[in-house]
C-alpha cells in the first residue's frame, strides 16, 4: 500500500533532539507482542546511533519525541506488503509461524526501513488507526448501564455518536457477541451469528452484578444513528484502509486480526458514518432528539486530543447533558474507556455519565478492552 500522501525525504537522526524512547516496545512484550517488541527496541537504537536513516514521523510525533508511539509505528509500513503476499518483509506475518526467538523480527525489519525509507517515512508520518474492536466490550457494557439506568418500561432507540471513531467499526458494538467464561457458558450477550466474538470479556466469568443485570434487562438495544467523527476517517469498505487497520495491529497475535476481520466483514451488513472533524467541533453541531437516547462514546483516543479542544468538548458535553431532561427533550449519556491516573497509576477504566448527574466508574480491563473486572475504584485523579 503506498502512503496517501507524497512522502518527505528521511530526516537526519541528529535533529531528534529527545531519545526515541517511548513506553511502548517494553509494553507491547507485557500485552502478549515480542516480536514487536524484538523490532521496536533495536530500531531505537539504531536510529539514534545513525545506523539507520529516520523515518520522519507525523506532526503529532515530533511534537512529542519522548512519546512516539514505536509499538505500532515500526510494525505498520511492514504489515502491508506482507499482508497483500507482495513482499515477504517480516516474517511474522508468515502464518504458522512461531515466535520462540523474537529477535527474528529485527534484521528483516531493519533491512526494510534501509531498502524502503520512503514507504517507512510514509507511514510513520500517519496517526495510528488501530480501532481496536475488544474495547466494544466496555463501551456495549457502559451502554446497557445508563439505558437500564433510565429505569424505562421499554429502552429508547439509541444513537450512538463516536469521538475518534477511525474507521467506525466500534458504532456496529451491539451487533458483536460478548462472551465470558469457557465457551461463553457463564455469560454471553448479543448477536450469536455475529462475525465479531469478543470471547474472554470478563475476568470472574460474567461482569458485576450491576452489569450482568443491565445485560439480562437490555438484550438488545434499537440503534437508530451510528455517526462518528475523525480527524482523519478510514472507510472500513476500501481495501487500502481495511489494509491500513490490519498494519496497525501487532503481527503475532491472530486474535485481533480475527476480530478485525469479523468487524469489518459486518461492516458491510451494517452502515454507519464517519466525518472528517475533531471533536468538539463535532459536539458542537449534536443536538438531542426527543424520545431517543443520545450516547456519545469514545475509546482511548483522549491522549491524542489538544487540551485546549478537550475543553471545548468537555463543555459541549456538559451542554447535552444539561439539555438531556427526558422524553421531551431526549435522553443524554457520556461514555469512555480512557486510561486514567488512578492512585497515581495508569490504568484502563469505564466511566458513564448520565444526564448532568456524575460520573461513574463501572470497571476496569486489559488496554483492549477485555478481561474487564469490577473496579473498587470511585474517583479518579484529577
């Protein structure tokens, strides 16, 4: 896949002024990747001693050189030529493969950033588009929360509006199928034809009392919109961005790709629509509608928000949930599945807003949303 956009010429490794050092190649190991992990530490290395020309990475990159996110940013522009069966670059995209030694990944990756600096650059200058299905599982599950919790005789048709929606895959979360439990014999909701199985959604088996209820009384919500907003949108039906969301997941570890696929498979069952805008700017132009349920969600995509934008949508968000009265006016709920200083540790929560009334923390998962768990936790850091 070539880059959308005329790539620049690589950029000289000294006028990086801050190490390539970023949480990611330690944490990528930590969530189940060595083989990234194998590429992303000696590609830091090699870029800083020169070895190697560097990709000149996007705007929001450079802006922060302590924090390039080198997880997903080294694995991309090589996934594609593997994926299309074009080139065999990295070999861990070679199915059956084993990752016993992920030192293996390196020196087919590092011959690729030599031979290909202007594909590289071309991708290192995009912002990762991982949208990540797992995380419906918080999202579906926050959404089963606030509409149980209007303690309606029947639920309102629901619209779901998406802040940083890439390609959109997460507005079709209440055609997926949750599971928990061996074989999803202890918990499971939703569709059981659906292509997308989130299997492994909780810990303990089933989610908390509070959950596995709304779960039993909302079997399956009426959504009526599904439209979300990007700064810069994929089409989950155009093969190149379908390629795009496939470069940004982790090689060497088919489970994602599997509910990628699903996602994108029911994609094509199943329209929603993304526009090209940033958040507040997006929440500016919501408005409520009567006798529905306007739920505005969002996942993991509050870090790449300017704070100065953050706090125009936040008070956006404020508005709707003050015009959010009831069936005159419609219903109003925030959702996030955002990583959130708690105790002064990171940690990956679900919170729900309803109305104007406050924030609730429902529970904690894994960074892609599954292996969720009750949470103990009732205030958040700052």
């Amino acid at each position: 896949m070539e880059p959308r956009h005329p790539p620049r010429r690589h950029c000289d490794p000294r006028s990086y002024r801050r190490p390539h050092r970023h949480p990611g190649p330690r944490s990528c190991a930590e969530l189940g990747s060595p083989a990234v992990r194998g590429a992303a530490d000696p590609a830091a290395e090699d870029v800083r001693a020169g070895r190697v020309p560097a990709p000149t990475p996007s705007r929001r990159w450079r802006a922060r050189p302590d924090r390039r996110p080198w997880d997903c940013g080294c694995s991309a522009p090589c996934t594609p030529w593997c994926c299309s069966g074009k080139r065999r670059t990295w070999p861990c995209t070679t199915r059956g493969r084993r990752w016993d030694d992920p030192g293996a990944a390196w020196e087919p990756f590092r011959r690729a950033v030599a031979e290909h600096p202007d594909h590289i650059a071309g991708w290192m200058r995009r912002p990762p588009q991982t949208n990540e299905v797992g995380r419906a599982n918080q999202l579906i599950a926050g959404l089963l929360a606030v509409t149980d919790a209007l303690g309606l005789p029947e639920p309102p048709p629901v619209r779901l509006l998406e802040l940083g929606a890439s390609a959109g895959l997460n507005l079709r979360a209440d055609r997926f199928r949750v599971r928990a439990g061996p074989g999803g014999r202890e918990f499971a909701w939703g569709d059981p034809g659906s292509p997308v199985v989130l299997d492994g959604a909780w810990r303990d088996g089933a989610p908390p009392p509070r959950l596995a209820t709304a779960a039993a009384r909302v079997p399956a919500p009426v959504v009526v919109e599904r439209l979300g907003c990007d700064v810069d949108p994929l089409d989950p039906l155009d093969p190149a961005d379908a390629l795009a969301l496939r470069a940004y997941l982790w090689p060497d570890l088919p489970h994602r790709a599997e509910r990628l696929a699903g996602a994108l498979a029911l994609a094509r069952e199943v329209p929603a629509r993304v526009v090209r805008q940033g958040a507040a700017d997006f929440l500016a132009g919501t408005e409520l509608r009567p006798g529905t349920l306007t739920v505005v969600w969002h996942s993991v995509m509050r870090q790449y928000v300017p704070p100065a934008e953050w706090s125009r949508a936040e008070a956006e968000l404020d508005r709707l949930g003050r015009a959010g009265r009831g069936p005159g006016s419609g219903w109003f709920a925030h959702l996030a599945f955002e990583p959130r200083r708690v105790g002064g540790v990171h940690r990956f929560v679900l919170t729900a807003r309803l109305g104007d009334g406050p924030q609730e923390v429902l529970a904690e998962a894994h960074p892609w949303g599954l292996d969720a768990r009750a949470t103990e936790t009732t205030a958040l850091d700052g």
